[in-house]
C-alpha cells in the first residue's frame, strides 16, 4: 500500500503536504496508548506480553517525536525523510505479531504461578531482554526489507502524488478473522443457552468486584475440591446431578468471556477489512491489539491449567473474568452460597476472614 506525502495538480500548482495528517494518526495512536495504559499499569513488569506492550508504547513515543523533528525541519534539513520513517515502522511493526505472540504463549505455559503484583527481578530482566531481542531482529528484518523511496504516481485527470510504500499487517487481519469465526462456531453449538449463562456470569461477577487481588497473591499453592462438611451424602448426590445437567464446558465459559470483551473490537477490524480501509502495520499493532492477544493467551493458559490452578490464581490479565466463568463451568451458584472472596497471606498484610479454599 502506498501512503500519499505529497500530491499536486498538473504543471506543479497547488502542493499538498500530507505530513501534518501522519503526524495527528501518530498522535491519536499515542493518546489510546495510554488509555490502555492506564487499564493494565499495575501488571506491566510481571510477563514478557506486559514489558512488550510497554515498549511498543515507547516506540509509538519515539516515532511521533521523530515525525515531529522532519515535520518541523522540512525536507531539506532533516537527516531524513518522512518516507524512510514510514516504511521502516510499518516493516518493524509487521514483524512483532507473531514471535510476540510466541514468546508470550511460551511465558505464561511455563509460569506455574501467576501474579499481579511484582515479578521477581530475574524474571522481569529475562522479559526485558527477550523484548529488546524481539525489537533488534524486527529492525534488522527492516533494514533488508524496508522501501525506503518515493514513488510517483499519476492520476487520471492530471493529478500527480509522491507515495511511500509501507506494510499492512495482514497477520492482525488473519487474527481478527480466525478469532471471530471461532467464537461463532463456538456459540453457535450452545445458543439456546447463551442468555442465561451470561446472566448467571455477570451475577458471579458483581459478587467478587470486592475482591482485593493483593490479598492473596503471594501465595503459591494447588487448587483442590473439597465437599462441605456435615453434608449429607444423598444430598450431595442430588446436588452433584442438578449441577452436571446445568454446568457447561469451561472452554465455551472462557470464550463467552473473551467475545463479550473484544467482540466490539474484532467486527472493527473484520469491518475495516470488508470495507478496504488499508491499515498500516505501524498503526494495526498497538497495545489494543496486545491487550487481546495477551487475554486470548491467559484464557487459552487457564483452560489447559484450570484444573491444576482453579479460581484462586490472580491472572496477568485483569480485563477479562476468567474466575467468574471458571465458577459457572461447575454449576449455578445459589444465592445461600459464598464465593470464596480472599485467602489468608504469609507477607503480614491486611487479612480478611478465611472464608472457603
């Protein structure tokens, strides 16, 4: 795809300079960068999907200011052009997706135990340094693929422009698709249920919005079942029956969870795409973009180890709620019973009550 810089009518009159338009796109990527920093401060330093998604936001920094310096240069005394800035991001941006998303799936299989408070310093420098090592093989991907030159085009009409070649990022494109049909096949196999689950859900999830995630998070333990005490075993028959005839896979729980966060931004992008509105890859690959990928890993994570880690594991993702859909896999919870709200701490912190582990 070709980005316009210039543009003018025949014979060289009325020159268009589109640089202060890159400029603001550059800007407003920025500002929603921040936003979603704002959302996810508190885990930056704890998986390698944080610290990345930190450095993407320095990066979308640093390419503003430096669209910024040529912008108030000019051509003729900037070092370089805003063509050369252009084509390398979006060539850099291009190939972040898929190591990324590698690294990061690679970083939460191998983590046995999930917080969101601090990580330890070893592995906050080992995240740091698989970051930096993904960015410095991007640029030098960059460098031997990157179109650095204006190309000139002509308009019917007479109309003539000077365009840069950049990347579009068709592995966000493929992303945004694959996800979506597969959260249709997913729902499409459990619709006539669908309403009541996610009542039951959003039910589970006001019930542990008082929940205080610092609580518990230093402590590193398995989950397991336990049966109530005192209760009768016919009882607990009955119970066991009623709760298998109303419970639901976990998976169909976690994607239910996911589509009602990200549904919005998906048919965005799939829309974009349908509707030929080209994206450059420097502005496709943005924390937005992370923050899904980063919540389709810890579902995709949680799934595989929710037997081993139960409700109690305060995931790296604090978007999505992954606990209140884990809860709704074993049956309805009735209003008589109590989900278990914090767990005692070994640091000396503020303890609640112990109320079930």
């Amino acid at each position: 795809m070709l980005a316009i810089i210039e543009s003018w009518e025949e014979e060289g009159s009325c020159i268009k300079d589109n640089t202060s338009q890159f400029l603001f796109i550059l800007l407003l990527k920025v500002g929603m960068d921040c936003m979603v920093l704002f959302i996810s401060l508190r885990r930056l330093n704890t998986s390698f999907m944080g610290v990345c998604g930190l450095s993407v936001f320095l990066v979308d920094v640093a390419l503003a200011c430096a669209v910024v310096a040529v912008w108030l240069l000019g051509p003729a005394r900037s070092p370089v052009s805003i063509c050369f800035l252009l084509a390398q991001a979006s060539a850099v941006f291009n190939a972040l997706p898929l190591p990324v998303l590698g690294l990061g799936l690679l970083d939460y299989a191998t983590e046995s135990r999930y917080t969101s408070c601090h990580a330890a310093p070893c592995r906050a420098l080992w995240n740091c340094t698989l970051t930096l090592l993904v960015w410095v093989l991007a640029g030098v991907r960059s460098g031997c693929s990157a179109f650095t030159y204006l190309v000139e085009v002509e308009y019917e009409g007479g109309r003539h422009a000077l365009g840069c070649v950049v990347q579009e990022s068709v592995f966000v494109v493929h992303f945004s698709v694959g996800i979506s049909v597969a959260i249709c096949c997913v729902l499409m196999l459990h619709y006539k249920r669908l309403p009541s689950w996610l009542k039951e859900a959003n039910r589970l999830s006001e019930h542990s919005d008082d929940v205080n995630p610092t609580s518990h998070s230093d402590l590193s333990f398995r989950y397991a079942m336990f049966g109530q005490p005192g209760a009768d075993k016919d009882e607990e028959k009955a119970l066991a029956v009623e709760t298998e005839q109303q419970r639901h896979p976990l998976y169909l729980g976690l994607t239910l969870g996911f589509s009602t966060m990200w549904a919005s931004y998906l048919v965005m992008c799939i829309a974009c795409e349908l509707l030929g509105l080209a994206v450059p890859a420097y502005i496709a690959i943005n924390l937005l973009w992370l923050e899904c990928a980063n919540s389709l890993l810890v579902g995709l994570v949680f799934w595989l180890k929710s037997d081993w880690l139960g409700p109690y594991s305060d995931l790296p993702d604090d978007i999505c709620q992954w606990q209140a859909y884990w809860h709704l896999s074993r049956g309805p919870v009735r209003d008589s019973e109590k989900l278990p709200k914090t767990v005692f701490s070994l640091s000396g912190k503020d303890r609640n009550p112990l109320l079930h582990v």
